[in-house]
C-alpha cells in the first residue's frame, strides 16, 4: 500500500472511530424531561459475570473493627431511614461518554456504621460485591451524609445489571467505589484497598 493510501485510510479510521465516539455521546446523554439517563444508556462496566441473588435470601453484612456486627435482610434495609438524591455517576476511564444522571433511594451508610459502631481505630469502609469485586473507603467519607446504600434508582428497583438488589453510592467520587450487588461492609483499622485502587486508580477517589 502507497503511503499515500495509508494515511488517508488512517484518516478515515480515525474519522470512524469518533462517529462512533459521538454517536455513544449522543445514546448515552438522551435524559428524560426530568433530567435523568434512561436505563437503557447507562454505561456498564464489571469485572464478572452479572451475579443472580435471590431476594428472599439476601442479607447485608457488616463487619469487621465494629463493637455491633450485623446481618441485614433486605425488607429490615428498605425500613431503614432513607433519602433520594440526585446524582451523576462517571467511569474514570471516560468521564465524558460513560456518564449517567441518575436519582438514587437509599438508606445513608452512616445510619448503617452508626449501628455497628466502629472501633475507635477503624479508618476505613471495605465493599464487597456479590461478583467478588471490592472498593474502599476512607471511614471519613463513608460517614458524609449522602453516601448511601441504594436500593432504589429513578423510583424503581435497581435493574440487575446496575447492581440489583443493593449498591452503593458515592457522590462526587469516580464511579469505580459504587460497588454493585453490594453484600458486605468491612469496617477495617487497616489501609486496605479495593480492586480498582490495588491496581493503582485512586485510593481517594475524588472527581475534581
């Protein structure tokens, strides 16, 4: 191939591939006349398979450098006090493509660590999903009162493949501490770190 060609089918690669970029922008940032992203253009990203959890099994725990270990079912969970707030969660990969505005229900993580009781030595929050993907967090930002355990999207149960039946929530951190198919909270004395943060992404995950 002359080089001549091979710039110009260079050019028209890259051309293509910012269609494509444009036309993912263009799905991923339909909202309804609310504001919000439709289910259907959220972006996805997971480390396994999407895992199935039998509702009427469910159970949240939580434990670690706590004086009060629980196990939370999901309709003790649902009765907790919960807030809904509005938010928009963004994969720190592609901020600008892979973003959704999305209105969160849930029950505020501190009411939950409030319960356990940390030990006084405690310095951070360890989720784990079902999947077996994990994230952590500083205890200081654990305890910010919008940091929720969610359970609700749009004012609909969260669809499974966006975490279902319980994921968390933490707004104005990257999208990678949003541990889906949420099912364990380890409260540790210990600087551990999540999957993303031990493979060198932010341990404090901040967007700005």
């Amino acid at each position: 191939m002359r080089r001549r060609d091979f710039l110009k089918l260079m050019v028209l690669s890259a051309s293509l591939i910012t269609l494509y970029r444009l036309g993912s922008y263009e799905i991923n940032s339909l909202q309804h006349s609310n504001g919000l992203t439709p289910f259907g253009s959220w972006y996805v990203v997971q480390i396994a398979e999407t895992p199935s959890i039998n509702l009427n099994n469910y159970v949240l725990t939580v434990d670690g450098d706590v004086e009060n270990p629980l196990q939370i079912t999901y309709n003790e969970l649902t009765s907790m006090p919960s807030v809904t707030i509005k938010d928009t969660i963004q994969c720190v990969s592609d901020p600008l493509f892979l973003r959704a505005n999305v209105e969160w229900t849930g029950v505020p993580l501190r009411y939950i660590l409030n319960m356990a009781n940390p030990k006084a030595s405690a310095i951070k929050v360890l989720t784990f999903g079902a999947e077996g993907y994990t994230a952590d967090l500083p205890l200081w930002k654990a305890m910010e009162d919008d940091t929720l355990v969610a359970y609700m999207v749009d004012g609909k149960p969260l669809p499974q493949v966006h975490g279902y039946p319980v994921r968390m929530v933490v707004p104005r951190w990257w999208g990678y501490t949003y541990t889906k198919w949420l099912v364990r909270i380890h409260v540790t004395s210990k600087n551990v770190l999540g999957y993303w943060e031990s493979l060198g992404y932010p341990d404090v995950a901040r967007k700005d």
